[in-house]
C-alpha cells in the first residue's frame, strides 16, 4: 500500500484545517510569551527551557508554514507537533509556577487536539504525558516527596486528564460517525438528483407557431417534479407535468417508475387519457397505500393548436385567450389522482390553442410558495406576472414569473418550482 504523505496534495483536497488551527494557536502562545517581559524577561532573558522551547516552536511553526504553502501534507508532522506543545505548556508551567501556581488545564488543549487528530488512542496516550510532565514540574517546582505528590496528582490530575482524553475521544469518534452518514446521505441525493435530472429533456423542441420556455428551479434536496415535452411522429407536441408526493429519494424512485409507464405509453401511440390509466395500472401497486402523483398529460396539434389534455389531480394550467388574463380557460377534466384507486376512469378534454394565445403550466412549487404574511402566491401571482409581460416571448413571460415568484417567497424553493410557458404566436403583420 502506497502512501502519498511526502508528496504534493496536487488535485487532492486539503481536509488539514485543525493543523492550521493548532499551528496558529501555537503561533499565538509564542508571541504572548514573547511580548511579557516582567516573566519571561523575552526570548534571550527567558529561563533556558523556556527559552529552548520558544526557538524550536518558532522554527517548527515556520516549517508547517512551508510545508502548506507549498502545497506539501503535514499530516506527518502531527506527533512532531504533539510534543513540541507538550513541552511548551510545560516550560510555561515552569515559568510561570510562582506568578499562577497551577497551569496544568492547559494539557487539556493538547489532549483534545490528541483526540481529534489520532482519535481515543492519540488522546490517552498524549493524557499519560502531560501527566507524567505535569508530575515532573510539580517535581521541580515544590520538591515534594516523590510518593506524597503522586498520591496527590492521582486524586485531582490523574483523573480529570484521563476524563477529557476519553470524553473527547468519544466525542471525536461520534462526531465522525455523523460525518460518515452526513457524506453517505449527501452521495445518495447527489444520485438521486442526477437520475432526476436525467429522466428531464436535454432539450426543448423547435416548434414553428409554438414559442416554448420552460424554467426548473429544483429545491435543495431531492424532489417530485418531472417534465416532459416532445414531439410525437403524428405532428403533435406532447406536453407532460408531474408531482410526485414524497420529495425524498422515496418519492424519486416512484417518479421514476411513472416516467417508465409514460415513455412505454408514448411508444404505445396512446391519447392521454389512455397514458393516463396507463400509467395508473403501473405503478398503483407501488404507491400503495399512502403515496400518489399529481399528473397532467396533453397532446398539441401544430397546425391546428388543438389540445387533447387530461388532468390527473393536476393543479390546472393556465390558458390565456388573446393576451388577455381576464379571458381565462383553465385546462381542468376532473380527473382523480394517479395512485388513488386502481381502476380510475380519465376523460380527455379538447381545448384549442388559437393565434396569440398563452398556455402556462406549472406545479405547486410555484403557486403555493407563501410570503410573510403567510399568503399564497397563486394563480393571481402566476396571472399578474403574466401581464406584466403580456406582449413578450415566451422566456420573457416565464422570467416574469420566476422574478415575482422569487420575491413573493419568504423560502426559496422548499419544493420543486416547474413553470413551461407555451404561446402561439399571432398573424403576421405586413408593413404596408
């Protein structure tokens, strides 16, 4: 097994910020010791050990200093470092024993950052040497009889050093249990959100009359929405929009299986409401008995801008006659949700797309978004920021309301927001 310690990180990532940490608390020690001449009397007045202790601290620091900026591992150093502060706490304790008669609580420092580099182990083992330093400058410092100062260091040190070495070794230790799940879980959604993301088009089709935007604003963590718009070989444009209840990886997986049974529909060359119990029949079994989807399903003739839609417990879009939001249709068949039963009945619902009209879908991501008053977005929200933007392309309206849905919300995006905007552009105008 090779190891990659005396070579440079390159591309690795740097996970050494607690070295840096310790060498900056290290750094700081140094240069208070330095600057308090009435104890230390600085670095060439100061007691021999003291002294000792500050030069190398000071070189050692300045090699850990090389070491990352060039970009090298210190992680070798660790020991190293780990006794180098054992003894300087201990030639502080030296020092200072006649200013502050008991410095001993700063071993706990070094035995905590013991913990958190080497875990339980590092931290006993660097317990039983500031407790062996500790007794030696007791030692030094009262020359009390060996066996008096043992049995007195035993009652009161001995136990609180090992106390903060196993307590800290614990802590450590489940502190890096979490980490583990917190990086297994967050592999998992990185996953999920790339199958998500996967199953939505790569691409949104030309269209002649139809002027097509579409905006998917996905919520941080996994959620339920899926898209789908394309062309069938018969001239027609299929639009599809779906919510699955559940936003966790749960839900995805049955999001999944619902894209399965509409491109096997698709393929089917079925009418939408015949991809609706389609659809059904598949995967009711799988979302028994507590989830469901939300599901709307239409079909757009080019030439014509006939819709044939259904609407499975879908929030209905918005169809928007002649650039007029007062002269509203909204595309509703009363159609039950996805899941619900198992042997629905879906009528199919045949509305017409005319020359300067707006079609608007959308899912609960966008209307049901709350501001601070805890009022709902809505369709008024989804209509006002339509005619804001009543004359413009299809992406300008969409942007329209994505800007009024960002302001409105007090969270951003708690849920899946999917908005396609579709208008069929008017007559062409001559310049006569």
């Amino acid at each position: 097994m090779s190891s990659d310690f005396g070579r440079p990180l390159e591309a690795r990532e740097r996970v050494e910020d607690t070295d840096i940490i310790v060498a900056l608390i290290r750094a700081a020690v140094i240069i208070a010791l330095l600057v308090v001449p009435p104890d230390t009397r600085g670095l060439l007045n100061a007691p021999p050990f003291m002294q000792a202790m500050l030069i190398i601290g000071i070189l050692f620091t300045f090699l850990l200093a090389t070491l990352f900026f060039a970009n090298y591992s210190m992680h070798p150093y660790r020991p190293v470092a780990l006794l180098i502060d054992l003894m300087l706490v201990t030639a502080i304790t030296l020092t200072f024993s006649e200013s502050w008669r008991d410095l001993s609580q700063i071993y706990y420092v070094v035995v905590i950052t013991g913990a958190i580099w080497y875990r339980r182990g590092g931290a006993i083992i660097t317990a039983v040497l500031a407790i062996v330093l500790s007794f030696a400058v007791e030692r030094i410092t009262t020359g009390y009889d060996c066996w008096v100062l043992a049995a007195e260091l035993s009652f009161a040190r001995v136990p609180l050093l090992l106390l903060v070495a196993f307590i800290s070794g614990y802590l450590v230790r489940a502190r890096d249990a979490e980490r583990a799940l917190n990086i297994e879980i967050d592999h998992e959604l990185r996953l999920a959100r790339r199958l998500q993301s996967a199953m939505l088009p790569d691409h949104i089709p030309e269209v002649g009359e139809l002027d097509i935007s579409i905006s998917f604003r996905p919520a941080r963590y996994v959620g339920g929405d899926l898209y789908s718009i394309r062309m069938l070989d018969e001239g027609r444009l299929l639009v599809v929009l779906a919510d699955m209840a559940g936003k966790s990886v749960y839900g995805l997986v049955h999001l999944s299986a619902l894209n399965s049974h509409l491109i096997a529909a698709v393929h089917e060359g079925l009418s939408p409401a015949q991809m609706a119990v389609r659809i059904n029949r598949g995967i009711y079994p799988a979302l028994q008995p507590d989830s469901y989807a939300a599901l709307f399903i239409a079909t757009i003739e080019i030439a014509t801008g006939k819709i044939e839609f259904v609407n499975c417990g879908h929030l209905p879009p918005l169809l928007i006659r002649g650039g007029d939001v007062e002269n509203l249709v909204e595309l509703s068949s009363g159609g039950i949700l996805i899941g619900a039963i198992e042997d629905p009945d879906y009528n199919m619902v045949t509305e017409h797309l005319e020359r300067g009209d707006i079609a608007v879908f959308y899912t609960d991501g966008i209307s049901e978004v709350r501001n601070n008053n805890g009022e709902q977005f809505g369709t008024s929200g989804v209509l006002q920021a339509v005619e804001a933007a009543i004359d413009e392309d299809a992406a300008t309206i969409a942007q329209s309301i994505i800007t009024a849905h960002e302001a409105f919300s007090v969270a951003r995006y708690n849920d899946d927001a999917t908005l396609i905007v579709l208008c069929r552009r008017g007559p062409e105008t001559s310049d006569d």
